[in-house]
C-alpha cells in the first residue's frame, strides 16, 4: 500500500513527502480509505502506530475538498479531545505538518495556561479546535466555542480519558454536537465502559485494530523470574550484586513499595 493508492489530493500528499513518510502505517491503510468516505470509525490502535496522521490527514483531505463557502462566517468544523495538554500540542503539530500546504487553519486549546491566546485565536477563526475537555467547557460556557455547525468529531485516546476521570465533561461536550456529523473514536483498550462510550457516539462504525508496536529494543535482554513475595528483596540484592550493573531502575507498583525498597537496598 502507498499513499498514492490511498488517493489522497495533492496538497497532503507534497507534505507527507516532506515529513519523509514513504509509506502508510497499518491503521493508516486501514483507516483512511473509510474516514475519506465519511464513515465512523472504530480504531483500535495505541500511541506510536501512526494513529494521528490516520486521522488527521483524511480529515485535511475533506476539509479541504468542501471549503466553506466565501460569503459563510468561519466556525469551527472539526473536534479533536484529546486527555493531555502533551497530546493536544502533538496532534496540533500533526495538523500543522501534514496541512501546511492547505488553507485549514486549526488551534490548540487545554487548561492550566491563561485562556486569552485561545480565546484570540478563536476568535480570529479557526476550522479545526484539538482540546482537553475542562478548558474547552470553560470555554464553552464562556460563549467563545460553539460546535452547533461541527462536521467532524474525534475522541482520542478514550480510555485514559475515562481513567483520568473526563468521562462527564466529553459526555456534556458530545451533547452539543450535531447528530449529522462524522465522528472517529480511538482507544488503545476496548473494556466494556468504553465500548458502551463508543457505542453512544458512533453510528454504523468500522472497527480498525492494528496489534502494538513493539516498545523493547532488541539490544534489551528480558528475564522473568518467579519467586514467592517474600523472597522478592532477596532476589533483587543478589541480582544487584552483579559488579557488570552499572545502574538500575526498579519500578513498584505503589508509592509505599517503592519506600520499602529504598530501606532494604540502603
Ligand atoms: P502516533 O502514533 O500518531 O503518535 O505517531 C507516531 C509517530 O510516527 C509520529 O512521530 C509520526 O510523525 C510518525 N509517523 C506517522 N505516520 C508515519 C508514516 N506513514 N511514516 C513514517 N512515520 C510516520
């Protein structure tokens, strides 16, 4: 598969070249082809797999096919939530790359910084909004966003955003949206919770998964021993004798074990 194949408009695809993509990532093969059709979908796909260009260079590619029209007041035509202010800033740089060569304009909006650069760049218009939900509320109930026109919807990264607890903001926020509209649904894990949040934003969606990318680099060796709780700081002293361990990172699985192992390694 090539991005010629994927028929995308010149524009996106000069820009693709410039970022030195050659060719597609799976969710980017699998995804494209139906978001370009307008069609929800249901993407399985964790950070890492190319899952924002799998979303963001489609919505580009309609965006810029279906301009609106000159005599039409600029509003906001495409979503993106996102749970981070990390992962906003990213898919924005998304935006900006693989849209530089369209008139798309987007902007960044998350909490814990003054609102006034957002609020301006709102004001000045803008087709595509990547937020976090509590700024965007604020925001909303200020009057300075309104999705009542909104043509695209992207939740991304689902379930850390029910983990971080922004469940009842995205269900107020997706209450405000137009039925009609195409809306894009990414998580990296599929619980029930989350199929049942899919299930009351999606309408008839295509399901996308593509397996993990692998995170360990094979220069890593990776052993795992099985011992009893108690014999655990035994096994870790005798592992650490090793005079070849230079330095080390031991990971617990709560603050409080990470203490207990701070006193008996002193
Ligand atoms: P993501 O999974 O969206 O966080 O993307 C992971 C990284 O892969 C980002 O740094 C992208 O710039 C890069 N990337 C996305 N698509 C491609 C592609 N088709 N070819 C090469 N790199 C890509």
């Amino acid at each position: 598969m090539t991005f010629q194949e994927l028929q995308l408009i010149e524009p996106i695809y000069k820009a693709l070249q410039e970022e030195g993509y050659s060719k597609p990532t799976p969710i980017q093969a699998k995804a494209i082809p139906i978001i370009l059709q307008n069609r929800d979908l249901l993407g399985c796909a964790q950070t890492g797999t190319g899952k924002t260009a799998a979303f963001a260079i489609p919505m580009l590619q309609l965006l810029h096919n279906n301009p609106i029209k000159r005599n039409e007041k600029s509003r906001i035509r495409s979503l993106i939530l996102t749970p981070t202010r990390e992962l906003a800033i990213q898919i924005g740089e998304s935006f900006a790359a693989y849209g530089r060569h369209t008139n798309v304009k987007h902007t960044v909006i998350f909490g814990g910084v003054g609102q006034k650069p957002q609020t301006d760049a709102l004001q000045r218009g803008v087709d595509v909004v990547i937020a976090t939900p509590g700024r965007l509320l604020d925001l909303i109930n200020q009057g300075f966003v309104k999705l009542n026109q909104l043509e695209q919807f992207v939740l991304d990264e689902a379930d850390r955003m029910l983990d971080m607890g922004f469940v009842h903001d995205v269900k107020k926020i997706i209450k405000l949206l137009p039925a009609k509209r195409l809306s894009l649904f990414f998580s990296a894990t599929m619980p029930p919770a989350i199929v049942t949040l899919a299930n009351t934003i999606l309408t008839n969606p295509t399901k996308v998964e593509v397996t993990p990318v692998s995170s360990t680099a094979d220069t890593i060796k990776q052993a795992v021993y099985f011992v009893n709780k108690s014999d655990k700081n035994n096994l870790l002293l005798h592992i650490l004798e090793d005079a070849t361990i230079q330095t080390a990172l031991v990971f617990t699985r709560t603050k409080h074990g990470a203490d207990k192992v701070v006193k008996v390694l002193r």
